[in-house]
C-alpha cells in the first residue's frame, strides 16, 4: 500500500482556524496603534507647518497667515499664506498651501488669539492688534477614537508639545 506525502482536509482545517484566531487576536491591538501612529502623524505635520511658516515669514519678509478651518472648511484643513502685500487677503500671486490632516483626525479645537488663525510678522513673531500677552495658544486635534493631543504657540510665535 503507498500513502502519498501531504496534509489531509482535517490537518488544513486546524491549521486555518488557528490562524484565524491569532489574527483575530491581534487586530484590536493593530487598531491602537495606528490610532495612536495617526495622532504621532498629526502632531508632526502640525508642528513642521507652523514652523515652516514662520521661518516662510523671515525668509520672504512678509507676514505670513495660517488659518485653521476657516468659515465653512473642514474641520480638518488648514491654510498657508504668504501675505507678501500685507492685506491679509489672498492673491493669486501669492503663494498660498492647502493641507489635510491624515484620514480620521481632525481639529477638536483652536485656542488662539486671534480666533483660529497665526499671523507671522517678517520677524518670525506672532503679529496682531489686540494687546500683548493675548497672542498664541494651543491648537487640539483627535484621532477617529476620540483620542487628543495639543501643541501650544507662544507669544515668540514658537510651537512645541507641552
């Protein structure tokens, strides 16, 4: 009698339902971490926009405005622009970027003064008309489970995570 070399259906069967559960094991965990890796990706982009703006402001001598949502956007886009004949309107030589969050986060709030936006002077300083100390803030974003994280904006127009 020959017995050929090879897995019967049984054998298979095992073999598959063991993997299942191991993966069913570990997609919750995976979703945490790309949950928390989204917020990381936030942070980071959020923090190199604001001080690329800045160092925009001093490199172009011109005021330079970052507006978080704006009237009627998304809760998840901001906008870069170089202000180079200082009527905080945008025209269309100037240069002006357009950003998204990644997918599923969002801004959850924008506590600065003035309301949702930075304005850099040609010094790289946060510019306004309302008096001193009022200026910066801290701008909230979350990930799609609820989760935040701040970054903060001083007066000096410097961003860093608290």
């Amino acid at each position: 009698m020959s017995r050929s070399a090879g897995f019967s259906l049984i054998e298979l069967l095992i073999a598959l339902v063991v993997m299942g559960i191991v993966l069913a094991l570990s997609l919750p965990p995976f979703n945490d971490y790309r949950n928390a890796m989204a917020l990381k990706q936030v942070n980071g982009q959020l923090l190199q926009d604001v001080r690329r703006a800045r160092q925009l402001s001093v490199t172009r001598h011109a005021p330079v405005v970052m507006v978080f949502g704006g009237k009627g956007a998304a809760k998840n886009t901001y906008t870069t622009h170089v202000d180079t004949n200082g009527d905080n309107v945008r025209q269309s030589n100037e240069m002006m970027t357009r950003r998204s969050l990644p997918r599923g986060c969002k801004l959850h709030k924008v506590n600065l003064s003035p309301t949702d936006s930075l304005t850099f002077d040609i010094s790289g300083v946060l510019r306004s008309t309302v008096p001193v100390g009022t200026l910066g803030g801290n701008i909230v974003f979350m990930n799609a489970v609820g989760a935040k994280d701040t970054l903060m904006v001083s007066t000096a127009g410097v961003c860093y995570r608290p």
